[in-house]
C-alpha cells in the first residue's frame, strides 16, 4: 500500500484498508505489504485457507524501499518480496548487512 501505514492495525484494521481503500478481495490469498512511516517496519497480511496471517519484520538499522508516488506502486513475486525484506530495489546491487549482537553476560 502507498505511503504510511498505522502499525498499531492488526488483522481486522488492515483487512478493511485493503477491501475499503483499495477494493480488493483480501481473501485471493495475494500478501498485502504495509510499512511505516519511518520504513523501519512492514507487516504483510494474507489469507491463508481458514484464516488470516500477519507478518511483521522491524529493521534495527537502515530502511525498506517504499514507494511515495503510485507510479513506483508494483505487484511483487514472492522472490521479489524476499528482496525487499534483504533491502534490495530494483536498481540496488547489494542488501542491508547483517547484524551480529553479543549476549554481555
């Protein structure tokens, strides 16, 4: 969805934003990607036989590409999803790093 997105939505707030706003039928099983205003967070609902499924990835560091004019709005593969959850764009040759932490005790 383009632009920000209240992530305090769950499910049902998330579901009505894709049957209201953009009058699509959440139950086709296609994942719905919502971000943030920071784009540190995406959630991705989708209908999955008897129910519904959210999912929720926050980066610590760096932000997802996220389109800001409906021109740059696209239908993802799921492989092309995995590139945006690395943090690839279709220009961009490399993901975000990845982050170690140490336990200190």
């Amino acid at each position: 969805m383009l632009g920000a997105t209240d992530m305090r939505k769950a499910v049902n707030g998330l579901s009505m934003l894709v049957a209201d706003h953009l009058d699509l039928d959440i139950f086709t099983g296609n994942f719905f990607v919502f971000c943030n205003r920071s784009r540190t967070i995406i959630k991705i609902l989708y209908w999955e036989r008897n129910g519904f499924c959210l999912w929720q990835k926050r980066l610590e560091k760096h932000r997802f590409a996220w389109p800001e004019q409906a021109e740059e709005v696209l239908e993802f593969s799921q492989r092309e999803l995995r590139w945006l959850l690395d943090g690839l764009t279709p220009g961009q040759l490399k993901a975000h790093p990845d982050l170690y932490f140490e336990k200190l005790f």
